[in-house]
C-alpha cells in the first residue's frame, strides 16, 4: 500500500496473486477523493495488470441508501418448457 504523504490517503495498492505461471502483479491506483459523509472516498480508480488498464470514475456515492428487500429474494423457479406440437 502507498500513501500520500501530505494527506495520508491510500495512492496505489499493489498486490500479486499466484498463476501456475508464477506471481501476477495487479495495481490500483486511486485518485479524485471526496467527502462523503464526512470520510475521504475515491472516485476515480485506474486498474492496471499485465495485459490491460480499466479506469472506473464515479459521479456520486451514496451511502446506507435503503435497498427494497425484494431485490435479495430468490428467484421464483423457471417454468418448464412448453410441449413439443404432435405431428
């Protein structure tokens, strides 16, 4: 993990994950902090590994937001096909 000296908000997170062809280095790098609620969140994070980059930039975060119960209910099951027309 870095941190910014001046504020002490985390930059960069390295990590390494293990491949049957040895380490593999994934980097996050945060940047664009804001207050939400009163803490220092990032919106902007930049992912880099060994064959890509993908940025993620947020326009708002919103916290504790009241979610509908319903969205975490299990799925009614599939219905069963319909029977093949007799010939």
């Amino acid at each position: 993990m870095y941190f910014d000296t001046q504020s002490g908000l985390l930059t960069r997170l390295l990590r390494y994950s293990d491949s049957p062809v040895g380490r593999i280095p994934t980097q996050i790098d945060y940047a664009d902090y804001r207050a939400v609620s009163g803490v220092k969140m990032p919106f902007r994070w930049t992912m880099t590994w060994l064959d890509g980059r993908s940025t993620i930039e947020l326009s708002e975060i919103q916290p504790n937001v009241a979610m509908d119960a319903a969205r975490f209910a299990r799925p009614s099951p599939a219905s069963p096909p319909a029977p093949a027309p007799q010939k």
